[in-house]
C-alpha cells in the first residue's frame, strides 16, 4: 500500500513540475516584444547560449530587445541555434544592444542608432537602436536602450555628473526625437531604463513623460506599482526595465487579449533564482503582447485631435474631465486594463465637464473613452493612486 502510494505522489510531482519547455507568450493573433537586459553575454558561457536558446524558442516572441551583448560570436551562435529567428547587433563596444526578431512576421525597413555624437555620449552611454518595421501593413518604430545605472535616488538637475540627471535628460531627448520625428506612428520604448516609475515627481527622471499622459504610457507602471515578486530586478529589489507606448496604440493595449508580463523565468527552473542568475541574467525579462487591429487604431491623422483632458491626473479620490461642449448625446466609459466597463458617465447638453468619484475603485491603470452617438473620439489613461505628492 505504501509502494503505491509513493507511485502515485511521484505521478502528481511529475504532472506539476515546471520547466522551461512550459514557459510561454507568444501567440498567432498578437504582436509581442520582450526587453530583456542579458547581463554580460554570454554570462557563463555555452551554458548560457543553451538556455537562452531554449527560453526564447518557448516564449515565441516576435521581437526581443536585447541589452548586454559582451561577444558578437556568441551572439551569432545564438541566433543560429533559433529555428525561426534573425538577429541584429551593431557593436559590443559601449552599446551591447541588440535585436531578435521574427522575419516572417515582421518585415524591417530600418535599424539604427540615434544620439551617437560624443556630446550626446554623457546622457546615452549606449546609442539608443530604432527599428523601423511593420506589422500586418502597420508601421512600427521601436527604440531599444539601455541608461547609466546607478545613482542615490536624489535628481541633482544642475549637476551633469549626476546618474539620475543623465537619465533625465536622456528621457527628454528621447521625448523630444519622437515627439519631432514620429508623431503619428506607433512607437514603442523600451529597455533596461535603470530607473522607478513611482519616484516623487521632485527626483523623478520619467516626469516629463508621466505629465504627458495623452501622447505616453507606460505599459508596466501597474507591474512597478505592485508587488516586488513581479519586479524585473529582484536582488535589489526594483523594477528597472520599462515599457513605453506612444497614444497610437492606446486601445490595442486596453484590449483583453493584450497583455504586461514580467516574464519570471526563475521560477521555471530547478535551482530557481540561484540557477537563473548564475547561468543567464540578474534581469528577469519584460514583454507586451499587443492585439494589433486596424478598427482600433487612430487613423485619420489628419483631423484634428478632440479636447479631452482630466485633472488631477493622478489622483487618490476624485478626477474630472473637460471636453468640448456639444449637442451632441455624450458619456465617458472607463475602463480596466482587462477590458471589464466600471462606470459610464452621462454628459448633459451643453456641458464641458464631468467630475468622478473613484473611491471605490482600486489603485491602477484604467483607460477613460469620450463617446459621442457611440463612437469613440477620444481615449485617455488614468492613474488611480492612494495618496498624491503635490508637485
């Protein structure tokens, strides 16, 4: 009786053991794109180039963005070893950045390097990469980087020595070249961006993108607003690398079948974080997955965007948003990041404001729309947090 009941419990640990065959992500119908800081590779050598292989074949990601590419011939070795990968590196030297892509999913127009001037060289040590690409006949531009690490935390903005100083700047100008180059295209940033969403707007190197709530989202600011076991850096721990989108593609990532992942590929092995950081990275990966359709896009560039602002933005108990007055039968649907409607809101004839009560309603992301004869004219992201640190 006891030989079988050892049998039978040796049956179930091998039903509900995990490997790295069992990670996964990718999917037919979504675009995904995985930043994922390497650390030095390969960090253990050969040993290294077989897991990574190994866990990019099973997440199936379309694109990776690469950080901290130490040899170019191990980096080859390792795209070689992927069965339906192409890869891309420009140098080892001070970049170490790199591209993984799908080439029957995605088709490259360009890739290279911006801000490669040595008066550039204080605020990107690394030449941020850009990939222009497109997707199911949408164009896209993804810009891979990797920003001076360290610092204490305190944004000595007259100092250019200062690591939260450079990072500052370096996300202005980041700001600024999008904001001059692609104004209407889908952009996505991403990388090892060394730094925390949730700093007081005083020491907050990202504030200039946080304030911009209408053009910019970060798709991983509720990941770096929970819980530390979901947090790509957890020797610190912190949650370093981030993932940007520009409003363009606002409503692909509202809908459900998109998703933000810290990808804990620890957990899928034997000896766990131990095994994990010694053979592959001390960063755990970071990927979006994006339902790309056209209905959801915005299209027609040309017109010009409706009036649809909320303030405060974030806020702890109370927002309210101002819109252009009309005749027009109006309401705001809000929205989770799961796709699920929390409330609507009439908006009366005549009226130019609306004001919320959020109480209820946990700390996150929601996704407000402006609809007029239900259709949608205007989208914004709100920031529900417990308390506010007045700027």
């Amino acid at each position: 009786m006891m030989m079988i009941l050892l049998f039978q419990l040796a049956g179930c640990l091998s039903l509900t053991a995990q490997g790295i065959e069992d990670l996964s992500f990718g999917t037919e119908t979504t675009l995904e794109i995985m930043t994922w800081n390497i650390e030095h590779f390969p960090k253990n050598g050969q040993t290294t180039v077989n897991y990574v292989i190994e866990i990019i074949e099973a997440l199936d990601v379309d694109i990776l963005a690469i950080q901290e590419v130490d040899d170019i011939d191990s980096f080859n070795q390792l795209v070689d070893g992927l069965s339906s990968y192409n890869g891309y590196i420009e140098s080892e030297w001070f970049a170490g950045l790199a591209y993984i892509f799908k080439p029957d999913i995605i088709q490259i127009n360009n890739i290279y390097e911006i801000y490669t001037s040595s008066e550039y060289w204080n605020y990107f040590p690394r030449s941020p990469m850009v990939m222009d690409l497109n997707f199911m006949d949408e164009r896209f531009i993804i810009i891979n980087n990797h920003f001076k690490c360290c610092g204490d935390g305190i944004l000595e903005i007259n100092n250019t020595d200062d690591e939260e100083t450079r990072r500052y700047f370096a996300n202005d100008l980041l700001k600024e070249y999008i904001d001059t180059n692609f104004f209407d295209e889908n952009v996505i940033v991403l990388g090892d961006l060394n730094d925390n969403l949730l700093d007081d707007a005083e020491n907050n190197v990202f504030q200039m993108i946080l304030d911009d709530d209408d053009n910019y989202l970060f798709t991983d600011f509720e990941i770096a607003n929970g819980s530390n076991s979901d947090w790509s850096f957890p020797t610190w721990p912190s949650h370093l690398d981030h993932i940007l989108i520009t409003d363009e593609l606002f409503l692909e990532f509202e809908n459900i079948n998109s998703d933000i992942q810290t990808i804990k590929i620890d957990e899928y092995l034997t000896g766990g974080w131990s095994e994990y950081d010694e053979n592959i990275s001390d960063h755990r990966p970071v990927a979006l997955k994006l339902l790309v359709d056209s209905n959801l896009s915005v299209s027609d560039f040309d017109s010009p965007k409706p009036f649809f602002l909320n303030y405060p933005n974030p806020f702890s108990s109370e927002t309210t948003f101002s819109f252009n007055s009309t005749t027009a039968p109006n309401e705001i649907e809000i929205f989770d990041l799961n796709g699920q409607k929390i409330v609507s809101l009439n908006i009366c004839e005549g009226k130019s404001s609306v004001s919320l009560n959020t109480e209820e309603f946990s700390n996150g992301i929601y996704i407000a729309k402006l609809l007029s004869n239900n259709n949608i004219i205007a989208t914004k992201k709100l920031v529900k947090m417990k308390s506010i640190i007045k700027q």
